[in-house]
C-alpha cells in the first residue's frame, strides 16, 4: 500500500465523519482518565452505564477516594477486573492529589507511571482531553491496521509506530477514532462487513465478504 491510497483511506473517514470522538461519557481530564481506565475488558457501553452512576456521586479525585474501597466497588462490581480497577483507581486518585495538585498530568509518560495506566490509556488521554496526534492502538485498530495493510505489525506497539509513519500529519489528530469506529462498525473481527465498506477498493484484504442474499 502506497502513501496515496493511505491517504485516500483518511481522506474518505474524515468526508464521512469530519470530527469522530470517544464513545466513552466524560466531561473533564479526570473523568476520561476514569473511564479508559475502566474499559478494560469491558465495551465502552458497559463503562457509560457504570460512570453515569459513579460520577453523579464522585467525579473528582477527592470524593472517589471518600468513596473507600468498598464504596467505590458496589459501583464498579459489574465490570470485568473490577477489584483491582478498584485499588488501581484509587491509588491513581491519592497520586494525582499527592503530587500534581488533583490535576491529571498533559504528559505520556507521567500518565504511564499511574497504577494501571498503560500506554494505550494514556494515548487516550493525551489525544482526548489534550488534543495530542496520538494514536492509541487496540483491538479494533490492531485488526484494522493490520487486515488493511495499512500498518502491519505484530505487537500494538509495532502497529503504533508503523500508524505514526504511514498517517499523514492533517489526519494523525482523528486516525485513532476513525481506526476505531471503522474496526467496531464495520472491519468486525469475525465477518468484516466488506459489502457496505467505504474503503473496500483500496484495502488488501482478502476474500472480502459479500451480504447475505
């Protein structure tokens, strides 16, 4: 695949969609550091339903950590891992108001030294609440990038820099969501929905599916 039909692919997602965002609720830095810390292994529908409910109690370091461990839990019990996202975001909360005020830190690398803060959530958090060009790679773009041909690897973190390298600077802001929206609704991991995809001419992958008669 050549920078032109890269291009092309972008240029097609931001025709359709020109300002794609997370599907997950927030409103401040906190509260999106929140919720892509609760989305592990679980659908950002399922983390929605669970930080309507924490964040009409607690939305801010402080009242989470007067929430105790097992305040915060009755709210989290319905999420995969939710003992420890429970410690992890608590910890996260008493560091965040011992060292930087109660602010969440506008840098990747600081974001990374949080308990139960990878590098994929702070790519989110960079990208979503600082408006950095990241691209935070998970399942869907994983698949995505690598089904395409559009930046294979085989570790996320391959994947992440190959993005990085292929995504012209004017899309790099938007990639991460339209790599997302594009793997979760239409370049499913089962049955790629080939036959209503906008990008179909230019993907490498194949067979490509037809609709069923």
């Amino acid at each position: 695949m050549n920078q032109q039909q890269r291009d092309a692919m972008f240029a097609r997602w931001q025709e359709q969609d020109p300002n794609p965002e997370t599907e997950l609720n927030y409103q401040t830095p906190f509260e999106l550091l929140t919720a892509v810390l609760l989305s592990a292994q679980a659908t950002d529908v399922q983390v929605n339903k669970v930080t309507k409910r924490l964040f009409a109690k607690a939305r801010t370091p402080e009242s989470i950590l007067a929430l105790g461990e097992s305040g915060l839990k009755s709210y989290l019990r319905t999420l995969g891992l939710f003992n420890s996202k429970t410690k992890h975001l608590l910890e996260t909360c008493r560091i965040l108001l011992e060292q930087y005020d109660g602010e969440v830190p506008a840098d990747r690398k600081t974001l990374e030294t949080l308990p139960g803060v990878g590098r994929k959530t702070a790519n989110v958090v960079m990208n979503c609440a600082f408006g950095e060009p990241t691209i935070a790679v998970d399942t869907h773009i994983f698949r995505v990038s690598n089904r395409t041909g559009l930046a294979p690897g085989k570790t996320p973190l391959a994947v992440e820099r190959g993005l990085l390298k292929n995504v012209s600077e004017r899309y790099r802001l938007h990639a991460h969501h339209w790599l997302i929206l594009h793997g979760r609704y239409c370049c499913k991991a089962r049955k790629p929905l080939c036959y209503q995809c906008i990008i179909s001419d230019l993907c490498e992958y194949k067979p490509k599916t037809e609709a069923a008669k």
